[in-house]
C-alpha cells in the first residue's frame, strides 16, 4: 500500500487510518517512499492513479533514521547513491509517468501585472525547465547548501525556482516578495544569502531593482538573478538563462536537497530551517485531512512565502501529485472565474475568507475548502451545518492551524479529527508519533515533535543544526471550555525568578 493510498483512506476510523499510516506513510516519509506494505491489496496494485507515487517509492531511497531498521526489501548495491525524498523527486516520478498530467497552472491575469504570458506547465515541462535552471545555478561558483534567497509572488516561477534551488543542493529562502529593501537587506545579512532569485516587476512594485539596492549595500550578495522582461542593469536574465544555459547530462550526480528557510511572522530577524524531508511530511500531514486525488486541481489563495503556502500548495500538490493554480495577486473575478472552472477541485484560503464565501452556492466541483488559521485565532464553532447563517455549503471543510514556522496541524470540521477536539486532547491525533505528536505542557502551551515539525533556528555563518527529535514548544495554549478548544491564544513563556543580590560589588 503506498502512501498517498494511505492518505486517501483517511475517513476511516482512528484505529485503521492509525495503522494505515504507520505502515504506508511513516515507511514512506522516513524511509523515503522505499518501502511498501507486504501484503497489499491487489486492486491497489493496479490503481492507475498511485502509479507516481510508488515509482517513487521504488526509486527513491535514504538513510533509515537512527535506531530503526532499513525496511527495504532489496538493498540496493553499496555503489549507488543514496538520494533523499525531496519536492523534485516527487515530480520526477510524476512526470514520467504521467507527463502530460498538469502540474503549475498560471493565472489568467497573470500578464496584467507582470508582463509575462500566463503559462500552463505539464509535469513534463516542469521538470525539464527545473532541470535546465538547476544546472545553471550549479554553474554559479556557489559552495553546496549555499543560500538563495527567493523573491517571488507565487506563480509558476516560484514553483520552478524552489524545486530548482533543491536540485541544485542549495538552501531556498523564501523572501516574501512585499518586503521593502530594509528588511530584505536585513534578511540577506541575517541568514548570509549569496545570490536571490527575483522578478523584473510586480504590479506597481519592481522587486529586481529593490533587490539592487540591497546588493550595492550588502556585498555578500554575489548573484541577482530575474525573470523578465526588462531586466535591470547587471541583473543576471533568468529566461535567457534557462533558454540558452547549460544543456546536457549533468557530468555528476545531482546534491542531496539542503532545505529550506522561511521566517516567523514575516519577520526578517526569525528565520527558520526545515529540511526537505521535513516539508513533504508537513504536506503529507496536511493530506490526510485535505484528500486530494491524483490529478485534480488544488486552488490556492496563498503563496510559498512560508510554511502555510508551501506545505498546502507546492508541496501537497507533488505529494498527491495534483496540480497547483495560485493567484498571487488577488482578484475577486479572476478567483470567481478560476473557481468556477469545471474541474475537481480543493480550494485553500485564508480563515477570514470563509464569512465571504458562507452562504453562497459553491461549484459542485469544489471538493474541499482548507481554511488557514495563524495562532493566535479564535477557532469556529463544530456544529455549522450546511446553509445555515455563517456556514460554508460544502460538506468537507478544513481548518488548519500555524503554529508560527514550528507545525502546521489540519482536521476536517464536524468529525472525530475537528482542530477542537484534537487541541482539546492531543490524544485524539489519529497520526504516527514519528510524523507528527502534540501535547499539552505543565503551563498549558502546546509542543510538537515529529518529522512534520521538525525545524530549527536558523544561526547565520553555520550550518543548520538538524532537529534533536525533541519536543519543541510553542508559545501558544489553547482555551478550552467543555473539553474543546474555542482559541488559541498567545501565552509568554515564564522567566525563572532572579535572586536577589546577597553581597553588594565591591
């Protein structure tokens, strides 16, 4: 049994999606997609729309994780490489066996404020353009795990320029593309970047041109690079770059993926490392509440600024191996006109969306809404039910919770996984231990640990220290009546009392 097999069984009960899970997902986060369930069933075998995600789990394979056995039925030889699950290799195995399936959808006024045709990739073509700028950016005389920062609004270049970035061994910082030139030469000092990926221009914004004011005030900044047109002065042209770079086998195996740093709240000061290992078992996390069937289409409203974007766009995407369509640049009948397209669709949204959408007739292709909380947030009552005042019309419905860059936890309204009951008692969460745990601290506040939350503080001028495995608290607690969680609320962490002096100084 596969894991995206296991994730779309996630209606079943606790006990059963428990030990779906533990042998499906956790086998196939850990031990990089390598190792299926022995006695699957044979009309999963033949399921046409797993075919992706277990060519992956036959080719991929990585290190078993400290004091858990190597589950692979046929060790590869001691000469092959051992290569990691990452975003690209996830659509590479999509790609070839589905090529034609969608795999970046642009918006359709996309050219309106970006001068750029709005372009609709197979996972065919995605994979080819990620390869062709991966080889670029592997000519650049950048060391491995090098960091890039990555200063895009969302549409199919960022896509492209993320996984590119991970092929390339390097580190993708995502730099959140309304920042202004303080805070981005902030974060390009903070986490030492050495070269940024950009744009020529953003509605009325021109991102490449603040980012070179930010490279004549920070000189470790060795490469600025962007996609056209009009292109600064010195600025490294990234369609001429894909179009006429390096061709070819690369000479050597591609590096292992480095990561990928984001910032809590937007804060240029707080950056954070997740590996790549860490975001597709965010997503897979995620799927479990949000089930998306191979092919269909996920309509996100958030871009990959952070790990709320990422996790539910890019990222739940090539896991299910579905297609993306983001709207970076929100429009109210673009968005009507792009939800209306007759296609399976699996709409992600901001939180204060939902009294916009309540009410209304939604599409009867729309198979799912994840609405996406920041903590501190009050959470929505469980008993809406289906048209009446302030309610979607849309029997599954999502809320998912982000605990700053530490977790992002999901559970679908009116069931047995409600985001209430779970934070309530984090008993109830019906995932592997080893992809995602909670509980409550001695103060209430919530901690997580888990391969879905496995970050870490980014320090600048070392290498990312790799999660301990422990529980990493959060300085959030939930407020709780009758056992459910009505909020999240912000909670500072107690200081230990300072003894007073007994001896004055001398």
């Amino acid at each position: 049994m596969s894991a995206q097999r296991a994730i779309t069984q996630a209606e079943a009960s606790p006990q059963a999606l428990q030990d779906a899970l533990q042998g499906a997902l956790q086998r196939a986060l850990q031990g990089a997609l390598q190792g299926a369930l022995q006695e699957a069933p044979q009309e999963a075998q033949k399921d046409p729309s797993h075919e992706a995600r277990d060519e992956a789990r036959d080719e991929i394979r990585h290190d078993a994780p400290d004091g858990l056995p190597d589950t692979t039925s046929h060790p590869a030889p001691a000469t092959a490489p051992q290569r990691r699950i990452s975003l690209g290799s996830l659509l590479a195995a999509t790609a070839r066996r589905h090529p034609d399936r969608i795999a970046v959808v642009d918006p359709a006024d996309k050219p309106d404020w970006s001068d750029r045709p709005a372009i609709t990739w197979t996972y065919a073509a995605a994979a080819e353009i990620v390869e062709r700028l991966a080889r670029g950016l592997r000519s650049w005389r950048l060391p491995p795990g090098s960091r890039i920062g990555l200063c895009l609004p969302g549409s199919a270049e960022s896509a492209l320029a993320i996984l590119a970035v991970e092929a390339a061994g390097h580190v993708a910082c995502l730099l959140p593309v309304s920042w202004d030139e303080e805070r981005l030469l902030a974060a390009a000092q903070g986490v030492a970047l050495s070269a940024v990926l950009t744009q020529a221009r953003v509605g009325s914004a021109a991102p490449a041109q603040r980012l070179c004011n930010v490279a004549a005030r920070y000189f470790g900044l060795r490469y600025l690079a962007a996609f056209g047109p009009d292109v600064p002065d010195g600025v490294i042209n990234l369609d001429r770059f894909v179009l006429d770079g390096p061709a070819g086998e690369p000479a050597e195996p591609a590096p292992a993926s480095a990561g990928i740093v984001s910032f809590v709240g937007g804060d240029p000061e707080r950056p954070v490392y997740r590996s790549g290992e860490s975001v597709v078992a965010a997503a897979a996390a995620h799927l479990v509440a949000m089930r998306v069937a191979p092919g269909e289409r996920i309509l996100s409203l958030i871009g990959p600024h952070d790990l709320r974007g990422l996790a539910t766009g890019l990222a739940a995407a090539l896991v299910a191996g579905a297609s993306l369509e983001t709207m970076p640049l929100f429009d109210g009948a673009a968005f009507a006109a792009a939800l209306r397209r007759p296609e399976p669709t699996h709409l992600v949204a901001p939180a204060f969306l939902e009294k916009n959408l309540a009410g209304r007739d939604l599409p009867a292709d729309l198979r799912s809404v994840a609405l996406i909380h920041r903590a501190p947030t009050r959470l929505p009552g469980r008993s809406r039910a289906a048209g009446r005042p302030q309610s979607l019309r849309l029997e599954t419905v999502i809320d998912t919770v982000v605990f700053d860059e530490t977790a992002l936890l999901s559970g679908r309204r009116g069931t047995a996984a409600d985001i209430s009951l779970v934070l309530g008692k984090p008993e109830r969460l019906s995932l592997p231990a080893s992809l995602m745990a909670l509980r409550h601290e001695a103060d209430g506040r919530l901690a997580f640990r888990g391969q879905a939350c496995a970050a870490t503080t980014l320090q600048r001028g070392s290498r990312p220290a790799a999660p301990d495995g422990s529980w990493q608290e959060t300085f959030y607690a939930p407020v709780l009546f009758a056992g459910l969680a009505t909020a999240i609320e912000a909670v500072e962490r107690s200081e230990p009392a300072v003894l007073p002096e007994i001896f004055a100084p001398a």
